[in-house]
C-alpha cells in the first residue's frame, strides 16, 4: 500500500503489517465488543465467567516474574508483580496475535518478541509499540496451591 495515498495513519509501521491493516480493523472491532465495560484505563478485561483451568502450582511464579502456558491451544501469561499480587493475560500481542514470551525483569515488562511491544506486567498497559491496545486481561485464583484461570 502506498502510504501516501492512503492518509490513514494506521497504514504506517512495519513492512508486513501493511497489507493486513483492513483486516485488522475489523478484528479490532470485535474484540473490543468482547471486552467488559469499565475495565481500569489501559487495561482490557475478558469477558467474565466459564471454566477455571488449572495451570500449574503457584511455586512455577517467583515474585517479580512470569510464566507462559499452553492453555488450550492459546497462551496464558501469569505474572506475579508483588507476594500477594497475581495477573493473568492472554498470552496474544493485540499487534498481530503473536505469543507474548518475553520478559524484561529489570523493566518488569512483558515482550512480544514479533515486533518488539512490550507491556506493564502489573496491568498490561502497552509500554511501547507498535502495539496500540492492552494485554487482555484474564480472571485468575489461587486454590489449593494451583493457578487457575478463565
């Protein structure tokens, strides 16, 4: 696409994205009518209800640091910012859809190695681009000494 014509300026950013940018849009469109209202500023939140998945036990999460898991056949990305403070997102750039496994501990950030977006770990507010939206956020519990989402 030529960015000149276009005058869009979502048509500007990396070579590959260019010619997905309708698609995109749409995409977009849908998920945000998925999402709950009155989700905190910069945070999206899913839609609440359906099963709880157990994902591991909480000694996988160390404070101050993540961990990625399959979640059928999605991602799920648990951080642990503070002892008592636990966070779960999917594990999907809102970019492009690519997996979210990096991890910045100095920053506490997590990184979508794709493109380079990276996200608060407290609330996945987007830190840097060219990620636009946040993490979305998923409900997360501890019973027993297991992590469980939904």
């Amino acid at each position: 696409m030529d960015e000149s014509r276009s005058g869009d300026p979502l048509d500007t950013g990396c070579a590959s994205c260019l010619g997905r940018r309708s698609l995109l849009r749409g995409a977009a469109g849908l998920a945000g009518a998925a999402l709950v209202s009155g989700a905190v500023s910069g945070e999206a939140t899913a839609a609440p209800g359906g099963r709880w998945t157990t994902l591991g036990p909480v000694t996988d999460v160390s404070v101050g640091t993540s961990e990625f898991y399959p979640n059928h056949g999605d991602w799920t990305v648990v951080a642990r910012p503070q002892r008592r403070e636990w966070r779960a997102y999917d594990g999907r750039c809102p970019h492009q859809a690519q997996q979210v496994t990096g991890y910045d501990r100095p920053a506490r950030q997590l990184v979508c190695p794709g493109h380079g977006s990276r996200f608060r770990m407290r609330n996945g507010a987007v830190v840097q681009g060219p990620a636009t939206s946040p993490l979305i956020r998923k409900e997360i519990r501890i019973r027993e000494g297991n992590i469980q989402v939904r």
